[in-house]
C-alpha cells in the first residue's frame, strides 16, 4: 500500500481545490470550513442521517441552541405537572395547569382561551323526602314555621349556578279558610342572611310562594281533597357556599293546626289517606 504525504492538494493549475471524480473514502474525521455542494444526503455510521426531510439521530443530541425554520429559537416544555395541557397564549406556548375532578375543557369567558370548569346542565341532584306525620300550631300572625324534614342542601359548583327547585307538601289544616293557609320558601347561605322566596311582602298584605289546595271539610269530618300543594321555582342564590333551602308554612287570619302527611281526621280506615312530602333541589349550570 502506498502513502501519499503532502502539505496541500491542488488541481494541475495549482488554483483550485482537486477533483475526485470516483469519490473519496475518509477514516477518520473530516474537518471543513464549508462545503461547497448540496448533499442530498449525509450518513454518519448509524448514529446520524441527514437528508431534506431533517435529521433522524439514534442517541442524545446536545446544542446550545436549537433554532426553528425561520430561526428563532425553541421554548423550553412548559408543563410541569401530569395532566397538564401545552396552549397558544398570548404570543407564545403555555401551560394550561390540570383542573380538579370533575371539571371540563371549555372556552373561556373572553372567547380567546381555554380554561377547567364545571360543564354545563344539571350537575347535582339532591332531595328530602318524608311520610312521618305530625302536626303544627299555626298563629294568626303570619308567623313562618318549618315543615319538618323539608330542608335540602346544596353546595353549588360555581357561583353563578341556578337552582331549579321543586316540592309537593301534602297534608291538612283543621279551619280557618282555604287562603288563610300559604307556602314560603327559606334561603340560607352558609355564613350569610337569609332570604324568604315569596311575593312582595312590603305591605300589610301577605306575600307568599303559592298557597294551599283545600281544608279540613267538617261537613262529613274529613277531608275533601287533601292538601297537595306542589311548585316548580327557578333560584339564583349567586352564592358559592352551601346554600339550604327550607319549606314553610303560615297562617294569616286565625289560628289553625296543620297536619303533615295525613288528614284532620286520623281514624284508621280506608277513607283516610297518608301522604309523601318530598322537596328536591337540581343545579343548573350554564
């Protein structure tokens, strides 16, 4: 084998770099300031290959910089935490953190971005139901009094939820006319006043929420029908703490007595009924 030693290679001219047209075969390493052809592809063992359609490397490429096809530069990966989401913010890629359980991916308020919340339509159902019996003293005074065991409550998703509220309160008072008797709503927020959900209440009349069916009839000491005052009411308590709902009972023009769940007359035959009260409370997101 022969060895060629020399200071530098020309062409015959002496004014230029030489030609190899077969090729060339390096063992080594090739240092060049520039190469003056495009190749088509470049093959570095098995590690590197380079072509038009980018680089595929086998290994840990270290760079103190990595530059995009227009030249700027690549930002870091945003994310942190598992679950997390990369999104365009502003003017750059962003991290969007993990919402909690239960919430969704959906379009912020502005319309410009992404955010977790709670998804919309009922979220929640909750309900009270009861077929005890008993009864209530009623004044004249338009004193409020809790129907037992009709209270529900809620601790809403956000704040801006509404509550679609919904009850049957079955029962019977002894006397006293069929609008002396009324239904009212209580709202209380934890930590907070609380709000009765009636008509306006701002004068000597008396506002309520709806009123009774029927009364105690003493023409055949029974009832004709029983009471069945059911409602349907769409509340928006704009609260984020547990928000309980009470149903109540009043009388407006003479003292009475209420029986819940079953009739005046108790006598233990087929004409006299027992009933079902129940209160239920579903929160609407939108």
């Amino acid at each position: 084998m022969s060895r060629l030693r020399a200071n530098q290679i020309t062409n015959e001219n002496a004014n230029g770099a030489p030609n190899f047209p077969h090729g060339i075969t390096v063992t080594g390493i090739v240092t060049a300031t520039n190469t003056q052809t495009t190749f088509s592809n470049i093959v570095v063992g098995s590690a590197v290959t380079a072509n038009s359609n980018g680089v595929d490397t086998v290994g840990i490429v270290t760079a103190g910089t990595l530059k995009d096809k227009a030249g700027g530069t690549f930002a870091p990966n945003p994310t942190t935490t598992q679950g997390d989401v990369i999104v365009r913010g502003a003017s750059a890629n962003e991290r969007l953190a993990i919402g909690s359980a239960g919430q969704v991916l959906k379009v912020n308020g502005s319309g410009n971005g992404l955010t977790y919340g709670v998804g919309g339509g009922i979220t929640q159902v909750i309900t009270a139901q009861d077929v005890t019996t008993g009864s209530l003293s009623l004044s004249s005074t338009k004193t409020l009094y809790d129907i037992p065991n009709m209270n529900v409550t809620i601790t809403p998703a956000s704040s801006s939820s509404k509550f679609l509220i919904s009850y049957q309160i079955y029962g019977e008072t002894d006397s006293h006319g069929v609008h002396a008797h009324s239904i009212v709503l209580k709202r209380a927020i934890s930590g907070g006043a609380t709000t009765l959900i009636r008509g306006d209440d701002s004068t000597s009349r008396t506002g309520v929420l709806n009123q009774q069916a029927s009364i105690y009839y003493s023409g055949d000491n029974d009832s004709t029908p029983e009471i069945g005052t059911l409602a349907n009411y769409l509340d928006s308590p704009s609260a984020s703490a547990a928000v309980t709902y009470t149903v109540q009972m009043q009388n407006h023009e003479n003292t009475s007595t209420y029986y819940y769940n079953r009739c005046v007359s108790n006598n233990n035959d087929a004409s006299r009924e027992r009933g079902i009260s129940w209160l239920t409370i579903m929160e609407v997101v939108v």
